[in-house]
C-alpha cells in the first residue's frame, strides 16, 4: 500500500514508518520538522498539517494512513496550540485527503480521554465514558470525532488507538526524557515540584537537586501503589502497523497498552537494582496514577499482544544507562 504516516519525525511515528517500509509499503512522512535520523526509504513532507489545502495532489494516491502527528502538553497556556495541532490539523488532513485513494484512516489517541487518573471503573476499556480533564485530552476527543465522522461520511475504515504511556526502554534511565525523567529521578521530580509550587515534595527531594543517582520508589498516601500502562515503544508501534494493515470495516475504537499495569514503585527499585543507583521512598497524594487498561479489543480486531516483557525494559535501560554513563 501507499501509506501516509504523519508525525514521522517523533518518536512513535519513526517506528511506525521503519515497520512499514519493512513489509514492503510505499511510506510518505509528514511532519512539522525534519527527522534527526531520516527512515531509509521513507519520503518526508515537511510542514504544518494544519496548512494542507483541501484534496492535496501530494496525498491524492495514498491509500492508508497512520495519523501520529500531534502535540502533547499539560501546560494550560498551551490550549490554543494543542487545538490547532490535535484538531484543526486532523480536519485538514482530512479534508485534504478527499477526491484522493485513502480508504483507511488510523489515529493515534490515549487514555486521556478517559482520563485514566479519574477512572470510574477498572480495568478502563473502550466503553468507558469520555470525561477528559486536560486541554490535551480534549483535543484527542475531538480527533476522535473528526476521523469517526470522516469514516461515516467518506466511507472509510477508520481505527482510533487508545494508546497507554509508552517508553523506548533507552529512555527510562535517561534523566532528561521528558517523562521518564521526573517519574524516575528525584533530582528531576524535586525540580518538577519546585516549578509545581509542591512545597512539601520539593522539600523532602531537596537533598538529591543535582544527584541523578537516586531513583524514586513511589506508593500513593492512600495505600495503594502507583500504576500505569507502560508499553515499550517498538510493540506500540507493532500495534499501530497491526491496526494499518488490519481490515476492520467502519469505524473501531481499540485501547493499545500492556497486558498489565506496571507499579512503578517495584518498577523503580528493579531499575535501580539493575543499575546500580540509589532509591529513595515518597509518598504521594491519591490523585497519583492509579490505573489498569485493557487491551482485550485490539487483541480481538487485530491480533495484537505486546511481546517486550516487564524484565526485557529493566535489563534494556540498564544497559542504555550503562552505555550512557560510559560514554560520559
Ligand atoms: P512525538 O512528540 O515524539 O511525535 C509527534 C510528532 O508530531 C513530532 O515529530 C511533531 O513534530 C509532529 N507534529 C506535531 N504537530 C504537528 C503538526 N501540526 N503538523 C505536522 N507534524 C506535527 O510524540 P510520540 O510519542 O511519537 O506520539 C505519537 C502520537 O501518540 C501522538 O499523537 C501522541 O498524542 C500519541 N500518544 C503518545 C503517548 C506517549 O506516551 N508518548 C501516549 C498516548 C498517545
């Protein structure tokens, strides 16, 4: 097939369009910037979706897309740009589709439509009300609703993708990673909660400022442990290729995530062990992540079960923290 991935610079859309060119399909990428390491074979558009004119000539022979282009911010201020990134662009995507050869359209949502950290009942699967609380949960909602009305009025087949958290494993050591870094590291947690106003953690972690050697084992003040779905990043994008490649008919809604949550506590004293760095216990208040998902219907519509184990990330960031550390 001819398939459109946008987003192809990010993370996830890098390995979605590697997988794809791999089993043989014609991969267009687009993204607002240029990929730090070009996907051999891949031919990359770069530019604003939200800048697509209707029925692009550019776009006119593509048959499928996997649509992965998105903003992810929690920062109020950032409403406007999560609306123009996550929606107005979804629109014009769209739009600049129609008269062309698509026939199939997946969308990368999340479990923050939910919210996952306000669940009304567990494990959250698809039938869960929609009641996000974040400006960026909201916008996938309204994703959500633009590819469910394109595929009732264009005939498409269309997938939206829940997706949980994911992580290449690389990255769960990396202090720097933009999740990773504050749900691991107590120097960058004592940092988040600095900027937070949480004057009672960044008390409590002010010992470790400047030490990227301790790790966070985190239990919630309630008693119960912190949870979420973390799914590696490569069997993420197994999934999304699955979903591409899949001939569901009109239009499914499928949770992507891990067989199981993960407790990040026990998660973080196995990285730590692994590792060899120091841990240090917090308690934090109820409205910590608490979740288990579901992946039950993308097993059922396409097949999909994730194969990187819980133990393959420890030993995996291990290692890419060792490499890390070595290298200075
Ligand atoms: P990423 O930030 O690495 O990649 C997103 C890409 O989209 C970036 O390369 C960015 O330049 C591009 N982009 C943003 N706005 C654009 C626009 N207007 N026009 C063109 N390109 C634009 O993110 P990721 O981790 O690869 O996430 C991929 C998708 O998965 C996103 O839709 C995200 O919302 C969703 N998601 C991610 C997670 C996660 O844990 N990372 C969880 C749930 C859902």
């Amino acid at each position: 097939m001819r398939i459109a991935v946008t987003g192809a610079s990010g993370r996830v859309g890098g390995a979605v369009a590697a997988r794809l060119v791999d089993n043989g399909h014609t991969v267009i990428g687009l993204d607002l910037v240029a990929p730090r390491q070009a996907v051999p074979g891949v031919d990359y558009l770069i530019g604003d979706l939200a800048d697509l004119e209707p029925s692009d000539p550019r776009l006119a022979e593509v048959e499928a897309v996997a649509h992965l282009g998105a903003l992810m911010s929690w920062d109020e201020a950032d409403a406007a740009r999560l609306h123009h990134a996550n929606v107005t662009a979804t629109l014009n995507l769209v739009r600049a589709l129609d008269g062309g050869a698509v026939r199939r359209f997946v969308l990368a949502s999340t479990g923050e439509v939910y919210p996952e950290n306000a669940p009304q009942y567990q494990p959250l699967d698809e039938a869960h009300p929609r009641l996000p609380r974040t400006w960026y949960g909201l916008s996938k909602v309204l994703a959500e609703e633009t590819v469910a009305f394109a595929a009732r009025t264009r005939g498409w087949d269309a997938v939206a993708l829940r997706f949980s958290h994911t992580q290449h494993p690389a990255e769960l050591l990396d202090p720097d990673s933009f999740f990773s870094g504050p749900r691991f590291f107590a120097s960058r947690r004592h940092r988040k909660a600095l900027a937070a106003g949480d004057h009672a953690l960044a008390e409590q972690l002010a010992p470790y400022a400047g030490d990227d050697g301790t790790l966070l084992v985190a239990r919630r003040s309630d008693g119960a442990p912190v949870r979420m779905g973390i799914l590696a990043t490569d069997d993420l994008a197994r999934g999304v290729v699955l979903a591409v490649e899949a001939d569901t008919t009109g239009y499914e809604v499928a949770g992507l995530g891990p067989d199981d949550s993960t407790d990040l506590g026990d998660f973080a004293r196995d990285l730590a062990e692994a590792a060899g760095l120091d841990t240090v216990e917090v308690t934090l208040p109820p409205t910590a992540p608490g979740y288990v998902t579901s992946n039950t219907r993308a097993r059922e519509l396409f097949g999909f079960t994730p194969r990187i184990t819980r133990d393959d990330m420890v030993r995996l960031a291990a290692e890419a923290h060792r490499e890390r550390t070595a290298a200075g």
